[in-house]
C-alpha cells in the first residue's frame, strides 16, 4: 500500500497535462500508421507471389486496393510510374 499512496500524491507537471489530449492523438495515429504498415507489407509480400507465379500486371492489379484506399499511399504508385518511365529512357 505504501506504492499506491506514493503514486496518489505524485504530481504530474502542469504542461503534460495541458498536452495530454495531443500526446494521445499522437499515438493513436502512431498505433493506425504501425497498422496500416503491417497490412500493406502482407498485401506486398502476397504481390511479390502473384508476380513471381502469374504476372507483374496481376501483382499490380492485386495491389491496386490497397495503393487507392489511402491517400498517403498513392505516391507509391507514383513512384512506381516514374520508374517504369525511367525504365523506358534507358531502353
């Protein structure tokens, strides 16, 4: 019992307490983007599959949903545009 009442009378700095409300929106978008990044790392290793068994078009066309159903993850397909194009000059 002497830890919870050390605990009790602890006290919490007036600026923590003023940012709390911004420090856990924080993590929670830090536990959504940990998340997201998992299911996105699955759906690539399932493409990298496809890609190797079917085709590089069906791996692209299996990755589609996850490229368009968040904005953060179309510069993906972005990038992945540009170095088809590179690809093109060099040829």
């Amino acid at each position: 019992m002497i830890y919870r009442d050390l605990t009790l009378n602890l006290r919490v700095p007036d600026i923590l307490l003023e940012h709390q409300g911004e420090i856990a929106k924080i993590v929670q978008e830090s536990i959504s983007c940990r998340q997201q990044a998992k299911s996105l790392l699955e759906a690539a290793k399932r493409a990298v599959e496809i890609a190797i068994e079917e085709s590089e078009e069906a791996a692209m066309a299996y990755l589609q949903p996850f490229l368009s159903s968040e904005s953060d993850y179309n510069g993906l397909s972005d990038t992945s545009q540009r170095d088809d194009q590179t690809n093109q000059t060099e040829d």
